[in-house]
C-alpha cells in the first residue's frame, strides 16, 4: 500500500491561520477576513501607501537564506519606504505566488518572520491574497503607514548649503551579496545586514516631527545612485567626502585587503539606510542620533556629484545602481 501523500494547507485554512497569528491593529475597523481591510482617516494625518515585488531569482535565492529571513526582510524592505518620508507604519498587505514544492511548514516560518518584523515597528499584516505558482516564489507587499499632514519629507527640497548625512554603515550588504555570488557564505555581520536589514522608523519620524530634513531617501539601489535622485529632483548638485563615509569595522579589515571594495559602499544597495539632506550641519552630534549617522558632504550650487579622496583629489566612480530594465 502506498504512502498516502501529505495534503498542503487549504488556500482558506492558510487565511485563517494567518489570521489568527497577525493578530489585530488598533488603527484598523476591519483587518484581515474580509474583501478590504478598513482604515478609517484621521484628521491632521496623510496616508502613505507603497509597493514592492519581490521574485526569486532575481532578488532573492532560497538556498541563501531562511523562508522566516526571508519574510523578515520582505517586510522590512517595505517599512524602509514608508521611513523614507518620514512616516509610520501601519499596515502591510502580502500577496504570494507559493510553488508546489514549499512545504506548509516553510510558508509559515516565511509569514511569522514577516509579522514577526512588522511588530517590531508597530505595524500589522492586514491582509493580501495568494495563489499557485508554476514558477518561481513570488511576493507582492504593499504597506500603508502615516505621516502628519505637511511633514512628509520628499526628496525634491534639498538646497544649497544643506549638510548630507547618511544613518548607520554602507557596503555590508553588498559585501555579503558579492560572497554569495562567488558560493561562499558570509560571515555573520555581513549575512544579518543582507538577510535581516533595519528600516530606520525611528530616525525618520524624528527627522519629520522636528522639520530637520529637507529631502530624504532610503539607500536600497546604493549611496551615490540614491543621493543621484534627490540632487535631479531638487536641481541641486553635491560634495561627497569618501573619509567620512561611514563603513563597520568588519567593512574596514575587508577594505585594507582590497581597496576596490570601496565600490561597495558607494554603489552597492539594500543597505536600507537613510540618506537626508538638512540646513542643520551638526546633527551628527545631536545627543538623540550619535553615532547613529554621519555627516558626508554638502548641498553646493554646482550641478553633477563629485566625490574627493583624503586629499581633495577627485574619485572616481561609477554612477551606477540596480534597474530592473537596465
């Protein structure tokens, strides 16, 4: 008698799983169970919504990491918008193409590292949808979050004579991407920064209470590539000192080996870092963020991006970031 073959989760079993382990947003009238989650508007306050697909193979490999990392970071690379203007996050909506050979036990370690990361930033799992696949793993996030009407921080105000500062380090990710391209693992530091990033919540609704940031993004595409966009969209150019970006001390030891890797921090992305402009030019030594960001450069009149070395020589680089039709 043959083995009676295992039977996967029903679609509906599967949604009221998830619905029992989200659990509930005050914010929400109505979260997961129905056609639409239920948000009512509050005054003084403006909805953020963004989105984000993510589809293996091309931005993620199973063999890399845990189906609950994996989650994690769906979530979080998500947050990580809504922190670029400034904002809160509320509610993220998750929508999957599950291939046949994801076991139940994967696509619930892959949701509870999901919700698992959305509490950590006071956001809930709201909803979505989800379907076979005959392809790869397929995700879809949109999430919402709020910011005080007028205080969201766009990335077209930056001006002249702004400071350019830059949150935590650069190039970790990149580095652990670069290892696993060759078939190596990286070490645990360089692992967590690609596998598990921070969004930087906290700092942006900081920045946006106080009206201190001028223009502001996240770095996912790479410092240069990012700070890029905010110098077209505000017509502005700038002065990037390459000593003073901010680099771990894992980052560094790797760096006096080869210094080539310096193209990592500078053009390397998923560091999910905030990159903002602000009139203030001490703000690296404000008691609430040292050390947490670093003040690399400046706003100037002159158009384009210019990067100087130790000596005030030019360094050269590669204006380059990730494009999906690129």
């Amino acid at each position: 008698m043959s083995e009676q073959k295992h039977k996967k989760l029903g679609e509906f079993d599967l949604i009221r799983w998830i619905d029992q382990t989200a659990g509930k947003g005050a914010h929400l009238t109505l979260g997961i169970g129905d056609d639409c989650a239920v948000q009512p508007q509050v005054a003084g306050r403006d909805l953020l919504t963004s989105s984000d697909l993510l589809i293996e193979g091309i931005h993620f490999k199973r063999e890399w990491t845990s189906f609950y990392n994996l989650g994690r970071k769906s979530a979080a690379v998500n947050i990580s918008d809504i922190a670029a203007m400034g904002g809160t996050p509320q509610s993220l909506f998750l929508g999957l193409g599950r291939p046949s050979d994801i076991e139940d036990s994967d696509l619930k370690d892959f949701i509870s590292g999901f919700i698992a990361e959305a509490e950590l930033h006071g956001a809930v799992l709201a909803g979505g949808d989800s379907c076979g696949s005959p392809g790869p793993l397929m995700i879809s996030v949109t999430v919402q979050g709020s910011v005080a009407s007028g205080e969201a921080i766009y990335r077209n105000g930056a001006s002249y004579g702004d400071a350019i500062y830059v949150s935590g380090t650069l190039g970790d990710s990149a580095m652990a991407l670069k290892t696993l391209l060759k078939g190596e693992f990286p070490s645990e530091h360089f692992a967590s920064r690609f596998h598990t990033p921070e969004p930087r919540v906290r700092l942006a609704e900081t920045l946006a209470r106080a009206g201190w940031a001028t223009a502001m993004l996240d770095v996912s595409d790479g410092l240069l590539a990012d700070l890029n966009h905010i110098l077209e969209d505000s017509g502005v150019g700038a002065d990037i000192e390459l000593a003073l970006v901010p680099l771990s001390e894992p980052f560094q030891a790797e760096l006096k080996r080869d210094s080539s890797l310096m193209e990592l921090a500078l053009g390397g992305g998923e560091d999910y870092e905030l990159i903002f402009t602000s009139p203030l030019k001490d703000l690296d030594r404000h008691q609430d963020f040292y050390p947490y960001i670093t003040r690399i450069g400046v706003i100037s009149q002159t158009p384009g991006l210019r990067v100087f070395d130790e000596v005030g020589n030019k360094f050269p680089y590669l204006l380059k970031g990730f494009d999906h039709f690129g």
